[in-house]
C-alpha cells in the first residue's frame, strides 16, 4: 500500500509528463497506421512525409505513428500539432498532399484548407463531401 505522500508524487510526475507532451516546442506530424488507415494508403504516406522531413532537414518536427484515429471512411488521416496551435486533421490524404502539407503547413505556417476535416453541426464538412456522423 503507498502512502498518500507517495500517491502524490506520482500524480505530480504524470501531471508534469502530460504538461510537457502539451507544451512541447516541436511539431509533431501523426500518421493514422490502423489496418484501416494503411488498406487506403497510409504507409506511402507516412513514407511522403518522412522524406520530406529529411529532404528539408527539418529537425524540429517528430514524425509519428498511431492506431485507429476513428473516422475509417476518411483515411488515410495525418493530424498535424504545431506549438501553441489547434491540431490540424488531413483526410484522405495521398503522398502528394502530404508532401504539401508538409511544405505549406508545417514549414510555411498555412493550413492547406482543402484538405482539412472540420465538424460542424454533427457534420464532417470538407472538399470532397458532407456526411452525417
């Protein structure tokens, strides 16, 4: 059994874990990998805008991986987490969006509009549809 003293220094280090995952000074560029992300895609993508990265040399960006992000009709789906900004979420995204993202978006500082999922009302609006969720 910890005692509450001990109860509170962990809290306090996973508090302090969180806080930095939120106040990073890095840009963190995360690719959907679920089995239904890479069956639309996500693999060449992932593979896109990691050359990209390396071919700009840009060290302050972390490329990562994750499961399913939930929305499996819009795969593949890049979310991009820049310091200090909303997240971003790209769906439907190809080797060439990616890479454009990653030279407007993430180097350039503009969201690449076209390609973003906004929710509004209940509803995924973007270029290509609207559709109830």
């Amino acid at each position: 059994m910890k005692t509450i003293q001990e109860l509170e220094e962990i809290r306090k280090n996973t508090l302090d874990r969180v806080n930095q995952r939120r106040d990073r000074n890095t840009t963190r560029i995360v690719v959907g990998m679920a089995t239904c992300g890479i069956a639309a895609g996500a693999r060449p993508v992932l593979l896109a805008i990691m050359d990209e990265v390396e071919k700009l040399n840009l060290k302050d960006v972390i490329v990562a991986q994750t499961g399913c992000i939930g929305v499996c009709r819009l795969e593949p789906i890049v979310e991009v987490i820049r310091p200090g900004e909303d997240k971003v979420t790209y769906i439907k995204m190809t080797p060439e969006k990616a890479r454009r993202v990653v030279n407007e978006h993430v180097v350039g500082g503009k969201v690449v509009e076209e390609y973003v999922m906004h929710i509004v009302d209940g509803k995924i609006i973007n270029d290509y549809t609207v559709e109830k969720d």
